[in-house]
C-alpha cells in the first residue's frame, strides 16, 4: 500500500517535472555508455594481461631449455646414477629462476620410450598432472619447439586461467624427456578483478557526477521556462506589471522578450479596454449628474403646478397631473442609473451596523402593504419570534427588499405572496415566493440584466426603471451575500437573499430553501 | 416670517425654489455666485442659508467655512453630486444638513422647518457635563470660565445628549431627535457632528471625555 503509493508519487513527480525526467533520461543514457566502455575496457586489459603472461612464460620456457641443457652438460659419461641425480636438480632449478613465481613444473620421461632404467620423472609439489593430457604429450613429441595451451587450474580455492607450456628434451644416453610449465594468471585474474572492481566504482561514481551536473544544466536551462510560467500564472491573476528578465541573446532571452511583448500588448488592450468601460461609465454618471439640476427645477415646477391645479381648464389639469407623474418616474430612473453608475465606479461606501432583521422586513412589509392591497394581493409572512442580528447596511437590504416585493406583487398574479426570515449560526436569509407567471430558463439567466423585462409585451404597472434587480444584485453583494432566484413558468418565483451575520463572512449556507414549492 | 438666503447659480431653478418658497410662507432673498454669498449673508442677515456646493467664484465649502467664523446660522447644502467627500466636506466644513438634488418642496420645507424650529423646553435651566456648563434659556455654553461658540445644532445636539447621562444614543435616535428626521437619512450627519462639538468641547479630541463612542451603537454623554 505505502510502497505502491510512494511509487505513484515519483511516478507523478517523474511526469510533472521536466528536470526530473531529463536528469533520469541522462543518467540512464550515460550509465548504458559507461557499461559498454567498462565492458570493453574489461575484456582489453585481461586480453593484454593474458597475452602479457603468455609471451613471458615462452620467454622462460626458452630459458629453461638452456638451464636445463646446461645441467645435462657432461653428465653423458657418467652413468645413470649420475643422470637420476640431474634429474632431481632440474624442477628445484627450473621453480627459481625467472621472474614468475607462480610457476609449476614437470619434467616427465616420454611415455613413448621404453625406460628400462627406470628413471625418474619429477614434478613440483602440487601440480595436477591431468592437465597434461595424452593429447598434448603426443603433440609435443611430435613437434619441434614450444607448445601452448590454455587450462585452468585450482590456485587458493579458485579456478585461475593458465598457461600450459611443453617441450621435448633428449637427455644424454638418448632417453627422451619432455618438460611441462605451468605459469597460473592467479595475480593476473587478481589484477582483473581489482581493474573490473575499481571500474565498476568509477563507472557509479562518474555516474553520480553526471547526474548532478545534468541536474545542474537542466536547471539552468529549465528556470527560464519556469519563470515564464510563474509570469504567466501572475499575469493571469492580473498583475498586468509582471515581466521577465532579459538575460544574454540565447533562447531563454528570445522567451522572455516575446513573452514582455506579449505582456506589453495584452496590458496595452486590457488598459485601453478598461479606459473605454471607465469612460463609458463616467459618461454615464456625468450625464446623470448634469440632469438633476434641471430636474430639480422641472420637479419643483411640476410640483406647484399641482399644488395649484384645481381652478385651471380640464386639459391643463390633466396635463400636470401627467407632467407631475412621469416627472417622479424620470426621478426614479435618474436614481437607479446614478446608483448604478456608482456602483461601477466603485464609489460605494456602505454603513455597516447590527440591525435586527426582522425589524426591516417589518418596515419593507408595512411599507409595500398599499401596493399589495391595490393589487389583491395577500402578502404571508413567515418571521421566526425572537431577534435576527446581523451587519447590515440597512437602507440597501431595505432597498433590496422593496424590489423583490414589488416584483412578486407584479407578477405574482393576484396569488399569495410569501415572505421567510431564517437564520443559522453564520448567515441570516429572506426569501419572497410568489405563485405567479414565474420564468423560463433563458429568462432565469437575464433576470439580473439591466434595463431587462421579464415580458416585454406585458403592460407596464408600477414603472419599474428596469434597473432595480441589478441594483439588488450589486446591493447584496456589497454584504457578500447573495441574490439567488429559482422559477418554473406558470408555477411562480423565488428570490431568496442570504447576507452573513457579520459583514466579514464569506463561507456560509442559507437557512432558507430556494424553491418554488415552498410557497 | 424666517428670511432664507438662496446661494444657487442656475437662474431657473433658483427662482423656481423662491416661489416654492415664497408660496410656503418664507421670506427669501438670493446670491447667485460665490463671491456674492457672504456680502449677502451680511447684508440681509437670515435666518437660515441654502447653499449650492458647485458655485462659480467661490465654492459652497469655502463659503461655509467663512460663515461658520463668525456665525451658527442653519446651513443647508443643495447637492447635485452625492459624491459623498464633497458632501461630508460640506458638512465638517460647518453645514448643519443637505439635500440632494432632485428634491421635493416639501422635504426641503421641512428641513429647513426643523432647523428653525425653537428648542423644547427643559427642566432644568442650567445643563452640566463634565466642565461644560450650558444655559438652555440663554443658549451659553461655558467650559470653566471660557464661552464657547456652539451652533444651534451643536447645541441641540449636546444638549440632546446631556440631558441624559450615560444613555445610549444610536444614530438613527439622534438623527430623530436632532435632524427631526422622521424616516431613514445619512447617520453619517451624526458623525460629522459629533467630531466637530467634540473639537470644541473636549480638551483631547482623540480621546473624549465628555461624547463618548459606544462601538456598534452610538454615542453618550460622559460621566458626571
């Protein structure tokens, strides 16, 4: 379990990291190169020991044949007492001279002749004379000069390569003798192994140096890539002033000039993009700002005017009455649209202060009550006993409120309308539910739009301005609340507003449901 | 009959306010620049001042500092910008409320009533706070030896607060009691107030002794 874990990790960490993976793809590489190498170093240098070997023990054996021509010097005379004592001197002889000392030696009467004499065939101490097969014996005396064979022997538990040398001797009195080296390659085999051993430690060692250093390199040559991709990261989030270091004329230099170029243009449109929608904006609130003071002197006039109507002609009458109404109504447009405005302007300062809930919807309930009875509509309140604290900006959730009554009213077709208050431990919510027209889905989603009517062909009642949901929206998130609607057609809407209890949280659940069943 | 001075640059919509005026039983007389709104004010001495805070000459604040020198006189401000630093400067400047436009008659008659309107009648003749002295019936207000200068709406104000000792006042109760204001209106006209009596009152204003700030609720009266 562990184990299979820890290798998913690397195995992720193998695939998120392009550092990891070309460090491993280099040390993998380089190891595959470094055994090859050893290899053949291996196999050359024990070639050479061997060939080495080889060539002085057919130098020795060379000088053997003197040494040993020499001991039978003038013994030809002498009887073959004389000779059995050579023979005795000739292994003692031949294992000390040279500079080998691993040598092993065999001086044996040719198995050809008869030796009615019975002379003698001496060996040094341990040498395993099996070696010296049939075979070779015939080859020897048969031919002239030196033979060679490769064998193994048994040298301190170990099978060692040798190197079997044989020649033919005719002694004085014409007995024939052949003579038998054994030069063991133990030190050479020992040399092997500590050449292949120190090798094989190079080889890791050297192995170790590449993968650092390639660490190193990738490093280098990665960092220019990450750093693109922190730039980007914080560019994205919208630091639109992050750039890179421009370091040197190579490829990483390329990247990060393309990458500022790309910066600069894209902070370019997005300031000349934002400058548009200021502008627009600021146009917006001018605009609005330029338009009440005439209004005011137009309101002011309508105002007497209707003060003073009674006594003026029918037609005047009505025609103030009418001047009198669409002047509030363009009072009310001219409000929103400055609200709004200065909600985009981000000039919105809220006054934050513990107000009970259920004291609000009281005053939006008192205040919307006419409305509703001029429209039959009965309006059902649902508020829980005891207070609903919470940080309010007062004016805005009563502001709020007023606009998802009305609208309920409006459109909740002459049908009850209900109002719930709840509360938990973090949030507090309101919703208003009515039993009306209720919206499709594409309606649903343009619902907070501004200047956006539910049924354009529907006739207009209260004079909306068309800006009061989106006003509401913004309203609620100033709380960090929300603003949430669910609705079937012909079924009715529910609009509920959660706010939490202190201005500064924001995970939080409504305590009230969204549906329209609930009503 | 109370005499309001009119200081607004847009023609018609001045004469339009002297007639709402006028029809509702006030006495009024106009400037119609900054530079004007001050030799006006000398000449024609009312009792309360309409102030447009956008003037050419001289600016509504300016011209409410220069008032405020030597004089409580109500002072409304007409604003066409809620932009809210002009406004809350208007009113540290030494306005005592304002009204944004478009208004109705109506809501601006009635502001300007509640500024006119004489104190209630107290119990007491003489109030005191801390080292504050106050005279309800000659409107003195003495620190120890010193009088000091309050407007009619500072006086009301401290006095509102005075009368009851330690009692909490929330804004919207002072904004009630003081402004009259019958309906929801900017508690940040509390505010404003409230700094302005205590750099006049309190020995350090950045630590009040006698117009304390109750967190999350109000204000009160000091101790005794």
């Amino acid at each position: 379990m562990i184990f299979s874990r820890i290798t998913k990790a690397a195995l992720d960490q193998f695939r998120s990291s392009l550092q990891i993976r070309a460090v491993v793809y280099t040390v993998a590489l380089s190891g595959t190169a470094l055994i090859v190498l050893g290899g053949v170093l291996s196999v050359s240098i024990g070639n050479g020991l061997f060939s080495r070997k080889t060539e002085q023990a057919v130098i020795e054996s060379n000088r053997a044949k003197f040494t040993v021509s020499r001991l039978f010097e003038g013994v030809s005379s002498q009887g073959s007492w004389r000779l059995e004592q050579v023979l005795d001197e000739v292994v003692q002889e031949l294992e000390s001279i040279g500079v080998s000392q691993t040598r092993q030696v065999a001086f044996l009467h040719s198995a050809t002749q008869p030796n009615p004499k019975n002379l003698s065939s001496p060996t040094s101490a341990g040498i395993d004379l099996t070696l010296i097969t049939p075979d070779f014996r015939k080859l020897v005396t048969s031919s002239v000069g030196l033979q060679t064979r490769t064998v193994q022997v048994i040298r301190g538990g170990e099978s060692t390569p040798a190197v079997l040398i044989g020649q033919k001797f005719t002694l004085p009195g014409g007995h024939n003798y052949e003579l038998y080296l054994v030069y063991d390659m133990y030190n050479e085999q020992q040399s092997l192994l500590f050449v292949q051993r120190t090798l094989v430690l190079g080889g890791f060692i050297t192995l170790m140096i590449i993968g650092f250093f390639s660490y190193l390199v990738t490093r280098w040559l990665v960092r220019p890539v990450q750093e693109a991709a922190d730039a980007s990261e914080v560019l994205a989030s919208g630091d639109l002033d992050r750039r890179l270091a421009v370091r040197g004329t190579d490829v990483a230099a390329v990247l990060a000039t393309s990458f500022n170029h790309m910066a600069d243009s894209l902070q370019e449109k997005i300031t000349a993009m934002d400058e548009l929608s200021k502008m627009q904006q600021r146009f917006v609130s001018d605009v609005s700002h330029e338009l009440r003071t005439p209004l005011t002197t137009m309101k002011l006039a309508a105002d007497y005017l209707y003060d003073n109507k009674e006594g003026l002609p029918e037609f005047s009458k009505r025609s103030i009455v009418n001047l009198h109404g669409q002047m509030d109504r363009f009072d009310l447009l001219l409000a929103d649209l400055l609200e709004i405005s200065r909600y985009d302007a981000e000039g919105v300062e809220p006054v934050f202060e513990v107000h009970d809930l259920n004291g609000i919807v009281g005053v939006c309930l008192a205040a919307i009550q006419p409305f509703a009875d001029s429209k039959n509509v009965y309006l059902e309140a649902d508020i829980p006993s005891g207070a609903v604290q919470c940080e309010v900006d007062s004016r805005r959730i009563e502001r709020i409120l007023n606009n998802l009554m009305t609208n309920a009213i409006e459109h909740g077709e002459g049908k009850p309308v209900v109002i719930r208050v709840a509360q938990n431990d973090k949030a507090v919510a309101v919703s208003v539910t009515d039993n009306g027209i209720g919206m499709n889905q594409q309606e649903l989603v343009q619902v907070f739009d501004r200047f956006w009517r539910a049924d354009p062909s529907r006739k207009r009642t209260t004079g909306g301005t068309g800006l009061g949901l989106a006003i509401s929206l913004e309203d609620a998130q100033l709380h960090l609340g929300q603003l949430e609607v669910t609705a079937e057609p012909g079924k009715g809407a529910c609009f509920r507003l959660t706010i939490p209890k202190r201005h500064d949280v924001t995970n939080f659940e409504s305590p009230l449901p969204l549906s329209v069943h609930s009503a | 009959m109370f005499k309001i001075l009119i200081v607004e640059d847009d023609d018609a919509l001045r004469e339009q306010l002297e007639i709402g005026l006028m029809a509702s039983g006030f006495e009024v007389c106009h400037a119609s620049t900054g530079t004007e709104a001050v030799p006006a004010f000398e000449k024609n001495k009312p009792d309360l001042i309409l102030l447009d805070l956008m003037l050419p000459g001289k600016n509504g604040i300016e011209i409410c500092t220069e008032i405020r020198k030597n004089s409580g006189v109500p002072i409304i401000m007409l604003t066409a910008r809620t932009d809210d630093t002009d406004m809350i400067r208007g009113l540290e400047a030494g306005a005592d409320d304002y009204v944004t436009k478009p208004y109705k008659i109506e809501v601006l008659v009635s502001r300007i009533k509640a500024r006119l309107r004489p104190l209630k009648e107290v119990l007491h003749p003489i109030i005191k706070i801390g080292s504050i002295e106050m005279d309800t019936l000659s409107h003195e207000v003495r620190k120890g030896d010193k009088k000091i200068a309050l407007t009619p709406l500072e006086f009301k104000l401290l006095l509102t607060l005075a009368s009851h000792p330690n009692e909490v006042f929330s804004r919207e109760m002072l904004l009630e009691q003081v402004w009259e204001y019958t309906y929801k209106a900017d508690t940040r006209l509390v505010n404003v107030h409230v700094q302005r009596l205590r750099s006049k009152i309190e020995d350090d204003q950045e630590d009040p002794k006698l117009v304390l700030t109750v967190r999350g609720w109000g204000y009160k009266a000091g101790p005794e």
